[in-house]
C-alpha cells in the first residue's frame, strides 16, 4: 500500500455527491444535494452493496449545475427530503471510512445538510474521512488528478457502468481507490506492529536502489507544472528553481506604467528548450507531447460527453417508467 496513505477502518464507502449547485467558493451557500452515492468496500474487496438517494432539495435546480449531472426539478420533485432519507443514509455509513475524491466540497455540503436537519453532528463524527484528491496529489504531483484522468491513468474502465450520476462516479471511485492504493505499504517495519516494544531497524545499505526515470511525457508534464507554479507564485514561495523562472515581458499601461506578463506561450516556449534539453537525442519530443496532450485532452471530453449521454439516457428511462406507474395507478382507481 502507498506510504501516502494508511487505512482508517476496515469498512469503507466510497461516496458522491449531486447538488443544486455551489457557491463560487465552493462552499454550499443555500444550496442542497439532491443525489448521494454510495459503494461498500471491506478488506479491500468491493462487495456488491451500494446505496443510491435521490433527494428532493425544495429549490431549484441552477442551469450550471443541471449542465453537468441533468438532474431536473420535474425528476426531483417527487422524491423524498433529506430529513426523510437521513437515517438509511446514517445507518449506511455510520463507522465506515468515507472515500471521498475532493472530499472538502461533499463534507461541506453533508455537514450543511445535517446542520439543516438541527443535528448536533457533523459526518466528521460518525466517519473518518479520506480524500483520494489529497492522495493523488502526492502519488502525481504535476499531474491531471481529476477522476477522469485518475481512470485513464490507472486504467480503470468507465464505460461499462450500468447506473450512473453519483452511485457512478462512487463506483469507479471504488475502483481508482484499490488501483491508486495497492501495493506495496513501506520498506521499513513499525516495530509496534509486531508486538515489540523496541524499534526494528533494516540495513539497507548493501541493496543497489534502481532509478526509473520518468517517461518523455511525464517529464513534460511535471516541467510545465513547474512553470506555471512558478510563474503564479513566485520562487520565493515555491523554490523549485531559478531555472523554472521565464523573464517576464513588459506591456505598457500608459501614463508610464507597464505590465510585466508571462503568458502561455512563453511557457511553452520555455517547455521546449527544457525537453530539447532533458532529451537531446529526441528533437521531435515537444511536438509528440503536444500530439499527446491533445489525444489525451480529446479522450476525456469523450468519457464526459459519454457519462452526460448515460445520465440522460437513464433519467429518461426513469422518467418514462414513473410515468407508466401513474398511468396505471390512475387507470385502476
């Protein structure tokens, strides 16, 4: 298992969230969830069970937000509140470990929820809580960390799903969960973990460590990232390097002032002459990983646009058979 990361409980739920929307900050303001999603995992095996609450929010939808999950005021208008769902959602995850990816944003909203209801809890009490964000920060710094590209990093396949929206996303966070955290925990043993009172120590000396150096892309990848910190933070903040600093270009304001700028293309400019640099036998490699970021960039657009087109799709067919429920109900009465 990574050293980045330690189980908290032998049962987990990998959990997602739906809202009406959010404040630019990121925080709930007076908006609600309207969708929770939950897959249980226990001694690091997926067991099958899961949990999926449609929730009627008592506000509307915003359109951003609609764009993204298309979860509608007509589909939700039916369903049950949160005050009405809050115990099978507590007896779900009571104990458990929460697997959260951004775990800030569903914590926020969960904890808004509860303090609605007049809960003296928050979901901090009742679970630990573990945000895969956090983790692929430290497993890839410089790297896309979203869930999409968590999955085409780890391979995890996403197009195979049969439900969809937040019970998805917690699914294939399942998934990225083991994939990212398996392996190997540490080359060095807790004495404690033994039973022994005193510290066990290895000696590593005479074991010839080998170096994989990243690949062409994952190179580029990272110097671009810390281009772009740099240029946004400063070294004195930062202190990658005076080398990952680009002189910035001035821009006059008028009246004598000027603005000092340093734009995309300087940075890719600067990116160029570092891989020159980093792969002189390769002087096609920046052209390469340009190519590559573009397939890349074209594959997640596809898994978005194919995971928007399955959540519609469902919520048609969810539609369309509440319908024919209530056509039939009124046809007997």
């Amino acid at each position: 298992m990574s050293s980045y990361y330690r189980e908290q409980c032998e049962r987990k739920v990998c959990l997602d969230t739906e809202t009406t929307g959010k404040n630019d900050d990121g925080t709930p303001g007076d908006h609600r969830i309207i969708e929770i999603g939950c897959v249980e995992i226990i001694k690091r095996r997926i067991t099958g069970r899961t949990m999926q609450l449609y929730i009627n929010p008592e506000r509307k939808v915003d359109e951003e937000a609609f764009s993204v999950h298309h979860i509608s005021d007509e589909f939700l208008k039916d369903k049950p509140k949160f005050a009405d769902i809050y115990q099978q959602f507590y007896d779900f995850v009571a104990g458990a470990e929460l697997i959260i990816h951004n775990a800030k944003f569903d914590v926020g909203f969960l904890n808004h929820e509860l303090n609605i209801l007049h809960r003296n809890i928050q979901i901090e009490n009742i679970c630990k809580i573990t945000d895969t964000l956090a983790v692929a920060r430290a497993l890839y710094p410089g790297q896309r960390i979203s869930l999409d590209a968590l999955c085409a990093k780890l391979n995890v396949d996403e197009s195979s799903r049969t439900t969809h929206g937040a019970l998805l996303d917690a699914q294939i966070l399942s998934e990225v969960y083991l994939a990212m955290t398996g392996g190997q925990e540490t080359l060095f043993n807790d004495g404690n973990r033994f039973g022994f009172g005193e510290e066990v120590r290895r000696d590593f000396s005479s074991i010839r460590t080998k170096v994989i150096r990243p690949a062409e892309f994952e190179m580029a990848d990272h110097l671009k990232y810390l281009y772009k910190m740099n240029q946004a933070k400063g070294i004195e903040s930062i202190g990658f390097g005076k080398e990952y600093l680009i002189p910035p270009k001035e821009i006059p304001l008028g009246d004598g002032k000027v603005k000092t700028v340093v734009d995309d293309g300087m940075i890719e400019e600067a990116l160029k002459a570092a891989l020159a640099q980093e792969f002189p036998g390769n002087p096609d490699v920046y052209d390469r990983y340009v190519k590559f970021c573009k397939e890349r960039d074209d594959k997640m657009s596809k898994i978005k646009q194919a995971r928007l087109d399955a959540k519609r799709q469902e919520l048609e067919e969810t539609k369309k058979r509440e319908d024919a429920l209530e056509a039939q109900a009124a046809g007997q009465s």
